[in-house]
C-alpha cells in the first residue's frame, strides 16, 4: 500500500493547520493532525442533506444555506434532492477548501460547484445567517465535528446560544436546520429547544449502509406559525405590562 501523500495545506483564521492528503484513490482532510473527513466515509454527510430537505424538495424556489463545503458530499445529496428553482448558497470559510474541490477533489460527488443553482460565499456561515433574517428554508450546519468543534476554537460560536437563536430568525415559518455531529450532545439538544425549535435526533452510519462509526443529525424545525405566533403575543403582553407600569 502506498503511503499518504500531502497534497495541499492551508491554516484557519485561528492559526491551525488543515492539510488535503492522498493516498490510492483515497482523500482524507486533517485538521491539527487528526482525521476530519476522509472520502470513503460521506453517509452520514449525505444523510444530513436528505434529512433536511424533505420538504424543500417539494418547493418551487427553497433557498438553503450550507455552513461549510468540505469534500462537497453533503451539497451534492441537496442539490440531487432539490428542484430547478432552488437557490443554495455555501458558506466556506477556508478558500483553500474551495481550491481544493475545484482541483483534486473535484470529481468527487461530481463536481456540484458547477450547478448552475449553487452560490459560493467565502464567509463565516454564521455571518451569513445573521444577515439573512427569514432568508432561508434549510439551513445544513457541517462545520468542524458538530457542536464539540476541535478545528477551531472559534467554531465552538456557531452552535452556542447566540448562533441557535440567530438560525432560528434565519428561517422561514416551517424551515429546518440540521446539524452533523460526530457524537451525541444532549446539551446542545436542550438549548435548540430552549430557542423554540421542534428537535428530532438521528443517528445514521458513517458509510451507509456499509457500517462504520454512527453520526448525530440534530434536527431542529421552526414548524407551526402558531409558535411565532405565541412568541408575538407574549411580546405583545410584555410591552402592555410595561406601559401599563410606567403609566402608574
């Protein structure tokens, strides 16, 4: 067997070091040395898409964001999934990620940076979010190891109550976002919950239906309008109450 070959290397804002490897027709990721991806093992990711785009694709124009663009598995299973009027915007924060997918990597998941429905933003995906309020119907959260980030510290911020609370404004009544973590994390469970979203949480196979180790999907639906409604109302009697204080 040969041995891995480095093919690029790269560093997050944060000073870490991501490295592309290559060994046979094999691709692994590294950040800081340790496995982050690797090409032989995308089930989990495309489940991520799948599970999240169960209405999305039975709209005319959804508009979806991916947070982070890794080998591309996880958009390609949304734009398999998603109709001719979608709009899905990727969020990449390492323009090298992006070299590599439209080098080396490229005919991996056959090359969906070439969908003419795909828009590219070299950006933090939670600056995105919080400049989209009510501007997306999914939102696929694939960034680090999930919630438990270890790439970056600075990842650790998109899935800490701020973040939760910015995706939940993000999404459009009945939206959806998922997140991909490589373990549990009923903490993070909680807090999606504690923002107002609907959680479910699937455990799917690194390789499909071949084994391999089990990933976490959260999924969190901002479903009924009725909890906005709720949220409204409430608002509505918090600002009576004081007006009613102040006039006394």
């Amino acid at each position: 067997m040969k041995s891995w070959e480095l093919l690029n290397e790269t560093h997050t804002i944060d000073g870490s070091t991501v490295c592309l490897m290559r060994r046979d027709d094999e691709y692994v990721i590294l950040a800081s040395g340790k496995p982050l991806m690797s090409s032989r093992s995308h089930g989990s990711e495309e489940a991520l898409a799948k599970l999240a785009c169960r209405r999305a694709r039975t709209m005319k124009q959804p508009r979806v964001l991916v947070g982070g663009l890794g080998m591309g598995f996880t958009l390609r299973a949304a734009l398999d999934l998603l109709p001719s009027g979608a709009v899905v915007t990727v969020a990449e924060l390492v323009p090298a990620v992006l070299e590599w997918k439209r080098g080396p990597l490229g005919s991996l998941a056959a090359h969906p940076l070439r969908d003419p429905r795909v828009r590219i933003q070299v950006a933090d995906v939670g600056s995105t979010v919080r400049a989209h309020s009510g501007g997306f119907d999914v939102v696929l959260l694939d960034v680090d190891n999930g919630p438990a980030a270890f790439t970056a510290a600075v990842n650790e911020g998109l899935y800490d109550d701020a973040a939760v609370a910015a995706v939940y404004a993000a999404l459009r009544p009945g939206g959806m976002l998922a997140v991909w973590s490589a373990w549990e994390d009923r903490g993070f469970e909680q807090r999606l919950r504690h923002h107002g979203f609907m959680v479910e949480v699937e455990r799917v196979r690194a390789r499909s239906k071949k084994g391999g180790a089990r990933h976490t999907i959260f999924l969190g639906s901002k479903h009924a309008r009725e909890r906005d409604g709720f949220r409204w109302e409430r608002m509505l009697a918090i600002d009576e109450n004081r007006c009613s204080a102040k006039k006394s």
